[in-house]
C-alpha cells in the first residue's frame, strides 16, 4: 500500500490517501463536502452512508494539513466562481428549498471539486460537481500497473479501502449481553471514544 501511494500524485494522491485512512468507499469520499471534515477533532462525517444513515470516521493525522491545504485551495476555487457569478453546488433533497443561499456557501462545496464548471440547465446556475470517480480510478490503476507497486489487489479505488480500529474500539460494536457489568464497560469505552473524537482510533494510514 505504501508503494501504491507513493505512486500517486495531485489531487488523486490525496484521494486514495484519505479512502485508504478513513475507510471510505470511493463515491463517500468523492461527495466528502468542507462541513464534513473537522481537522481539529481529526473527524469525518459520511453522509447517507451504506445503509442510508450517516457515521463518523478518522481523519488520520497525517493528511490533516494536506486536507486544510486543500480545503484553503478549494476556499480560493470558490471565491473566484462567486466573482464570475457561479459558486453553486447541488444540494441534498429538498434542503435547497429549505436554504436556497446554502448552495454558495463555502461549507457546502465539495473536497474534491471537479475542475470545470457545469451550467445547470434547469435553472441556468453555473455549478461546480465534486471530481468524478474515474478520475481517481484512472489514476490508481496506472499507479498499481507500474513495476513492484502492488500485487494487483489494489487496482481500484476500493482496493485502497481501509478499516480504521484500534484496541480501544474493539468492543465499541454494540453493548456486551454478557451481564451488566460487562455492558457497562463497553458503553463507557464507546462514549470514550466518542468524546474523543478521531483522536481515540489510529489510522492505518498513520502506520505506513
């Protein structure tokens, strides 16, 4: 995984890196938007995740200045669309309606942005999408084809795919139904965690 990684430049780098240390699938981390990250508490949130809800995961504390240095280039990205009357970005649901002026806020604009801007036929907006999936996939094909990068496992996307643990979130699964005691024990690991934040669980990504 380190050779893969290594292989791998610009914004596609980055992105194998946090599905690798976060344990995203690639259209989770594709869709990742800047309210979603905190730095400071090292958190992901993934949105409508598999399942329909949302949950939280690390943000390995390796790529947390990489991610603020993206999130400041994504800052200026956006600024120069509202200049040129664009800075729009598709919403979620009926939340548009909801909060019509969301749609060019910085917090809602994607971690990833595409590079083009897209005019919204509908509505005649100039929107910008989150980089496309193929991007990434393109890039970490050729990385896992090249000389000694890797066996082959990895040549997707979801091949970089991790699962971020650690010893003190082992019972963090559910509650014990061995006795109270023991399902005691566990709640209380599990709320230390939590409280915690991304800094009660060590990235994989972290140990490469």
């Amino acid at each position: 995984m380190r050779a893969l990684l290594s292989r791998l430049t610009g914004t596609p780098a980055l992105v194998a890196q946090v599905l690798y240390g976060s344990g995203l699938r690639v259209m989770e981390g594709m869709r990742l938007r800047i309210k979603d990250v905190d730095p400071e508490r090292r958190e992901i949130v993934v949105r409508s995740a598999k399942g329909g809800g949302d949950r939280v995961t690390v943000l390995p504390e390796g790529l947390v200045e990489p991610v603020v240095r993206n999130i400041e280039r994504v800052r200026e990205l956006h600024q120069r669309d509202l200049e040129r009357g664009g800075g729009w970005v598709d919403m979620p649901g009926a939340y548009r309606a909801k909060n019509p002026a969301a749609a060019r806020d910085l917090a809602w604009q994607y971690i990833f942005p595409a590079a083009r801007v897209r005019v919204d036929l509908a509505s005649g907006e100039y929107r910008r999408h989150h980089l496309h999936e193929t991007a990434v996939q393109r890039a970490v094909k050729t990385a896992a084809w090249r000389p000694a990068s890797s066996n082959g496992r990895a040549a997707t996307p979801s091949g970089t795919r991790s699962r971020p643990t650690s010893s003190r979130t082992a019972t963090t699964s559910g509650p014990s139904k061995n006795s109270s005691g023991t399902e005691a024990c566990a709640t209380m690991i599990y709320t230390h965690v939590l409280n915690r934040g991304g800094r009660g669980v060590r990235s994989p990504f972290d140990r490469l």
